[in-house]
C-alpha cells in the first residue's frame, strides 16, 4: 500500500504567470484551489488567511428541496 503524506498548501505560478494556491489531501487529491494573485506574496498571505479561516469555519447541512 502506498503511503499516504500529509495534507498540503502549494504555492505556485500558473501558465498565465498568475501566483496560485491549491490545498492537496494526504492521497494528492486537489481539494480546493485559489483564484490567481499578481505576486507571489499575495498567494502566500492567502494560504495564512485560509488556515485561519477553516480552523473556526462552521458546517452547515444543506436541504435542497425534494432532497432527504
């Protein structure tokens, strides 16, 4: 069985030369993904903001109609 790393932010430069984070989970799956900063600085303080953000976020359950 492969072994599996921790959770992640990635830091990196797209294409377009736009600065991006992405979150990947211990098997490298992409779980979430930014929407691109002009410097690198920009993402970074993005990534600070966001694990602030998701250690006191709520869970909320949503009930679509004709859902269960």
């Amino acid at each position: 069985m492969a072994e599996m790393s921790e959770t992640a932010f990635e830091v990196y430069q797209d294409g377009s030369g736009e600065w991006r984070w992405r979150l990947k989970a211990g098997n490298h799956e992409i779980v979430a993904s930014s929407e691109g900063y002009v410097d690198k600085a920009g993402a970074i303080r993005a990534v600070g903001s966001m694990k602030r953000w998701v250690e006191n976020a709520a869970v909320e359950e949503i009930i679509e109609e004709g859902g269960e």
